[in-house]
C-alpha cells in the first residue's frame, strides 16, 4: 500500500482571500522556484480551521483507501528554517 498524505497546512490561495481571518504563514522561497510556486500558504497550526481541515481530508481518504495505511505529514524537508 502507499504512503497516504495528511494534512500539512498547505493551502491554495483562494482560501486565503477567501477567510482573511485565518492564521496563515507564507513560507519561505522553497527550492529557488518563481514567487507562484514557490512561496505557498500554510495555515498555523493553532488555527481552528487546521483541526477541522484535516479531518475533513483524512475523512475523505478513509472513504476511498479504508483505514489500513500509513500517513505522512510535512512541510517542504527542503528549506531552509
């Protein structure tokens, strides 16, 4: 079986715009791409949205792929702190 995706925060811009109130980051340059691939929003951990996100995606994938599988979760292992 594959390694399945959790949610890591990423989020597109549309959300953004679309709830200002979100706690979000912008992340640092990752891996020299231009600005609109390389700087991606991430939605704070803390944020309440965060917990009800993440659900909601684990809950989607446990309708297509059951339960039996391992997940990975991380942001970008490639930049910089």
């Amino acid at each position: 079986k594959p390694v399945l995706p959790a949610f890591a925060g990423f989020l597109p811009p549309a959300f953004v715009q679309k709830h200002p109130e979100a706690k979000v980051t912008q992340s640092a340059d990752w891996n020299n791409f231009p600005g609109e691939y390389g700087f991606v929003y991430l939605l704070e951990s803390v944020d309440p949205m965060f917990q009800t996100i993440g659900k909601a995606f684990i809950e989607e994938q446990t309708k297509l792929y059951s339960t039996d599988n391992i997940y990975q979760c991380d942001t970008y292992n490639e930049m910089n702190p």
